[in-house]
C-alpha cells in the first residue's frame, strides 16, 4: 500500500503539463468522450472497460493493500462514467488514474 501511496503522492506533486505528458497506450489513450460514446459499439465497450480493469486491477497487484475491495465492476464502471461526463476531454488512463487514488484513499481507511 505504501509503494500506491508514494506513487500516487509523486504524481500529484508534478505540475499538469508534465502528468498530461505521460505515455498511456492503449484504450486508456483514448479521450473521455470516447469512453462516453463507447456504449454505441459492443467491441469497443468492452476493450474500454477491460482496459480500465486492468489497470485498476495491475495497481492493485502491485501494492501492499487491497484496493478495489472485491472488484466491483459496476461501481468502477459508474464511477468512470460519472468522471468522464464531467471531463471529457481527459485521457481515459488519467480518469482511471484519478479512480484508482480514490480507491486507495477507501482502502486506507478501512
């Protein structure tokens, strides 16, 4: 859990032009709109949210705690859903960046 911490801690104290300079491949290189419009197309739905679970899940391995306390897919889909419609011109990983501090900050309360 400290290793998450430290991280997340790290990249909050970059200024923004260097943290929207980082390298995100993948879905999550997409903007939030396109996760948005993503419920138009099965195929890309599902490579969206598999890409989201991925990277939640692969922060989750690599820490000492348990972060997303059981995996519940619907919640992490919702939430992403709410972020991106309040900015959508984010990158997909940042949102899911900004999801996985939140769910580690639940973590370390409980």
């Amino acid at each position: 859990m400290m290793k998450i911490v430290a991280v997340i801690a790290f990249l909050l104290l970059l200024p923004t032009p260097l943290r929207a300079g980082a390298t995100i491949v993948g879905a999550g290189s997409q903007s939030c709109s396109a996760w948005t419009n993503r419920t138009k197309n099965a195929i890309v739905k599902g490579a969206f949210e598999s890409w989201v679970m991925g990277f939640v899940s692969g922060l989750n391995v690599s820490g000492d705690r348990e972060i997303v306390g059981g995996g519940d897919y619907t919640a992490i889909v919702a939430w992403m859903d709410q972020r991106c419609r309040s900015r959508p011109t984010d990158q997909i990983g940042i949102a899911a960046l900004d999801l996985a501090m939140e769910l580690a900050g639940n973590a370390a309360k409980r």
